[in-house]
C-alpha cells in the first residue's frame, strides 16, 4: 500500500512539473523575450494594458490589450516615454498564440 500512495505522489509531482500552460495563463503577469536581440525589455502585462521597458535605455511603451480570445490580443500603443518615437502611438499589433510551453508561448 505504501508504493502505490509513493507512486501515486511521484507521478503526481512529475505532471505538475512538465505541464504545457494554457494560452489564458499568458494574460497577467512579467514576461521576457526569448530572442537575445530583445532581451534587454521587460513586459509587464495587466489584462488590460501592458508596459514594455528597456533596462537599457529607460524607454517605456504602453499599450492597450485588447483580448479577443484566450489566445488573441490585439495591442495598441497609447504612450512612448524616453523615446523620441512617437510614431509608434496609435499604432496596433495583432497577436496569436500559436503554441504554449512550460513558460513561454
């Protein structure tokens, strides 16, 4: 009795660890971008709004979310501070999460 409660709880434990997230887990919370050419940017995403921010260079980007489903957004800039690019206010950014791991999508 005691190896099957001992298996029952190892293989409990293995599952919770090599488990996929589901595209809803992705709408609140800190993000990273995996690709070294963005590394420097942090996202800090609300399930309204998002803040993108260089550790760099100080610039902050925000933008509306826009959830059109658990794994569709629609991102509109709305502000730029630190940057003299401001031509990216107003503009949008359609987003589909295709694939979700462990954590990342």
């Amino acid at each position: 009795m005691k190896k099957i409660i001992l298996i029952f709880i190892l293989l409990l434990t293995l599952n919770s660890f090599s488990q996929e997230k589901k595209c809803s887990d992705f709408k609140v919370g800190e993000f990273k971008y995996s690709n070294p050419e963005y590394s420097e940017w942090i996202i800090n995403r609300t399930d309204s709004t998002q803040i993108e921010t260089s550790t760099k260079t100080g610039i902050k980007i925000f933008s509306s979310v826009d959830w059109k489903s658990d794994c569709e957004y629609i991102l509109t800039s709305y502000k730029v501070l630190n940057s003299d690019a401001k031509n990216i206010v107003g503009s949008s950014l359609n987003v589909e999460i295709i694939k979700t791991l462990a954590d990342s999508y």
